[in-house]
C-alpha cells in the first residue's frame, strides 16, 4: 500500500497502515486480477479462508451466490462467472462492513453480469459498505450511491449519479413522433435545437428541459397533430465521464 | 495453530491432485530410480553400498531443486498468492506450508528408496540409521530452501526454470553421486565444487560413509 503523504486514513476506525491485522477482520477485498490454485475446490478454499479468520466454514455464503459447494469441481473448471462469485464469497468470509470490488464483473456475459449485479444489491441491502471501482459506466450508474470519478489519480467529479449528469455541460435530448411530422423537417423551436431526423423522430438538444418539452408540445397542438413517442433523455454517466477527459486533455 | 494445520491439510490435497507434482516429487524420481538401479547394481556390484544414499540425493535435489519453484513463481504470476493476502494468509504462511508438504511428500520417497533398494537391488543398509536420517533432514532442509530460494527469486516460470537447472544439472552430475567425482577432469571437478552447493558434495560424502 502507498505511504499517504499527509492527512490521515481511517476504515471503520482503523488505520490501513498501521492496523492492516485488524483491519483485515472488517475488510474483504475482491481483486480484478487475482485466482486460486487450479486444483483446490470451493468448499476447500472457504475452509482454508475462514480457518485462517479463526472461524467456522461459511458455506452458507457460497449457497447464497449460487456455488454448490458439495460439488467436487475444481477451480480450474468453473466458468469465469462463477469464479468471480466464489471471490466474493470468499471476501464476505468475516462478515467484513467494508467490501472492496475491483472490475468486479470485467469479462462476465450478460447473465453472469446480471447475476452478481443482484449479488451486489443484496449486499448493499444487508448494510454492507461497498467501494466498486469500475470503468463500466452504465454499472456504476445503476448500482451507485455516490460516484467518484478519477481522472489522473484525482477525483474529478464526486456526488450521486444525478448530480454528476447534471453538473456537466451536455444538454438533454428530446426525441418526438407526432401522427403527421407536423414539426418534421425540424427547426430549432425557442430554447429546443434541433439536432436531426431519424425516420419519423426528431431530435433536439436542450438545457431547460421543461421550458423544450413545452415550446414542442405548444407547436403540435397549434399545427392540430398529436404526440405519439416522447422521450426525454439526460446525458449518461458515461457522457459525463467522457466531457471530464476531454475537459483534462483540454486543459 | 488450526489454521496452519488446516492450510497444510489442504495443500497435501492439492499436491495430489496436481499432476506436476505428483510428475517432479514421485514418478520421474522413483522411474529414474528403478531403471538406475537395476543398471547400477547389475553392472557395478560396488554401486550397492551406496545405491540408497545416491538415489536419495538425486530424487530429493529433483523434488526440491525442480519442483518447488515453478509452483511459488506461479502463484505470483497468476494472482493467487495476491488473493491469498487479501483474504488473510500472510505471505510466510504461504511459504512454509509448501516447504513443509514438499518436505513430507520428499521424506515419503526417501523412505520408499530407503526401503525397497535393499530388498530389489540388494543395496547395503546404513551402518548408522539415526546418522542417515539425520544427514537426510539436513540434505532435505537445504535443498527446500534452495528450492524455496529460486522460487522467491525468479521472476517468471521460465527464469525459475532456468535457475533450476542451473544449478540441478551441475549438482547431480558433478557432485560424485553418478561416478567418482576424483575421475573428473580437474577443471570440471572444480566446476562442480564452485557451482555445485559445497554442502552437497559434503553430504554426499557423508552419505557415503554412513551407506
């Protein structure tokens, strides 16, 4: 672990640089990058952890993510989802109130995603504090409280999901379909601009969103047509995420 | 305590199940040991008083020299000892539980040469048992550590592997165990005292006394 070069650090009331011990008994930690030996099997490897937190095998965690522990696969055999759901169990072995996740669900498929998504939310049910480091956006989005963004080793941006999207500088996208494209070919329409067509839709790009939505809505009434599509998009985390780097390589 | 033994528990089940293992601590070792000496014995009736000792020493250094290493640089490589770490094992433990299962499953071929040369090849038992045994814990002791060392050293399989033989291939054939070192050209004899372990080539003499 780096040395802090001032202030100080406490993790549930423990210096990760001078109690590591102690700590290690509230923490579990899940790395990107980590395995076990090819050989040993679930049942083994959580006896092996737990022994070692001077506990009972907690077999029961590896039911709850869906790891048959009285099977004699070995590690080598499990599919990549599964591995990863055996490393989570294994960082929950002491009941930590701190889990550390590491590009938890990097190289999953969908269902495999979707599965430790639900793991995921099941912990953050139970009370547990989770600190998720992840390049995935749409995953930080949908599973986040708060969400730091760090560019350079610095945090660039930290707040709720909502408040980052809504910090930036992108503009809120409205798509519309009326019954006879009264408002096709587009124009921009008061603080609406008019972006393109696709098909029957219109899209236009706004800042008060409220006031956009309006001036449309006021347009296709005048012209005696009706809505029948609107959506009303705010920028992602992921557009967010991608104006701060290009902010910092402008800077 | 209980974890430690539990950790150790799980290893020897391991090592089982590894081939590698079972290849470098086992069957490579106990082949080359039947073949040699059926050759041995047969052609060199003298080779008998020392067939136990050499063939001890051979199958110990392969098991710790070759043996021990790749599977402590593949930890490293592969995340596990890293995993290990996060989860609570602290590195040493790590290490000494494989000494020790290397140290067990070397002590079981010792014992199966000890005991089947004399009874197959006609090799002479030890005029000092207690001695044996005690040089076979010192020969086991530095050839894990030696094992262990190259292990820690190396930074990929491949540069452990190197190491290994390194220092294996000169070991065995220099050090006297397959003939006479003093039959040895001189600049190969003092090849194999300066590249060889001088401990080595003390127990081998040692071994020699006691077979």
């Amino acid at each position: 672990m780096c040395r802090s070069d001032e202030g100080t650090m406490s993790v549930k009331g423990f210096n990760p640089q001078v109690d590591g011990r102690k700590l290690r008994q509230v923490l579990g930690v899940q790395l990107q990058a980590s395995s076990l030996p090819d050989v040993i099997r679930p049942k083994e490897a959580m006896a092996l952890i737990c022994s070692w937190h001077g506990l009972s095998p907690r077999f029961d965690i590896l039911t709850r993510f869906g790891i048959d522990y009285q099977s004699k696969k070995q590690y080598h055999e499990m599919s990549t989802g599964q591995k990863r759901r055996l490393h989570l169990a294994l960082s929950l072995a002491c009941d930590p109130a701190v889990v550390i996740l590491d590009e938890p669900t990097a190289g999953l498929d969908v269902e495999g995603r979707a599965r430790f998504h639900a793991s995921i939310r099941e912990l953050k049910a139970a009370g547990v504090t989770i600190i998720l480091a992840t390049h995935d956006m749409a995953e930080a989005e949908s599973l986040c409280d708060r969400i730091a963004i760090i560019i350079k080793g610095r945090i660039a941006s930290c707040g709720t999901p909502a408040q980052i999207t809504s910090a930036g500088q992108s503009e809120t996208r409205i798509t519309l379909r009326t019954k006879r494209n009264c408002l096709l070919p587009g124009r921009d329409m008061g603080c609406a601009h008019f972006l393109k067509q696709t098909e029957e839709y219109g899209v236009w790009l706004c800042r008060d969103t409220a006031e956009a939505v309006m001036e449309l809505l006021k347009e296709v009434r005048k012209s005696g047509d009706s809505v029948e599509d609107l959506r009303v998009e705010r920028p992602s985390l992921e557009e967010r995420f991608l104006e701060l780097i290009e902010g910092g390589a402008h800077q | 305590m209980k974890a430690f033994l539990k950790h150790l528990l799980v290893q020897l089940k391991m090592d089982i199940r590894e081939r590698g293992t079972l290849m470098t601590y086992y069957l490579v070792p106990l082949i080359f040991y039947f073949v040699m000496g059926a050759v041995f014995s047969s052609t060199n009736p003298l080779s008998r008083q020392t067939l136990s000792a050499t063939m001890v020493i051979f199958s110990v250094t392969m098991g710790a020299v070759m043996g021990i290493p790749a599977p402590i640089v593949k930890m490293r490589e592969t995340g596990v000892l890293r995993a290990y770490l996060v989860c609570g094992i602290p590195g040493w433990a790590v290490l000494f539980i494989h000494s020790l299962s290397a140290f067990l499953h070397l002590l079981i071929v010792s014992i199966i040469i000890f005991i089947t040369a004399p009874l197959f090849f006609g090799a002479a038992y030890p005029k000092s048992f207690p001695a044996y045994f005690l040089a076979l814990f010192i020969l086991l002791f530095s050839s894990i550590a030696i094992g262990i060392f190259i292990g820690v050293a190396a930074r990929s399989q491949s540069v452990g592997m190197m190491f290994s033989q390194a220092i294996f291939l000169p070991t065995v054939m220099l050090s006297g165990i397959m003939f006479p070192a003093a039959m040895l050209p001189v600049p190969l004899r003092l090849f194999g005292w300066s590249s060889s372990c001088n401990l080595y080539y003390e127990l081998i003499f040692r071994f020699r006394k006691l077979g």
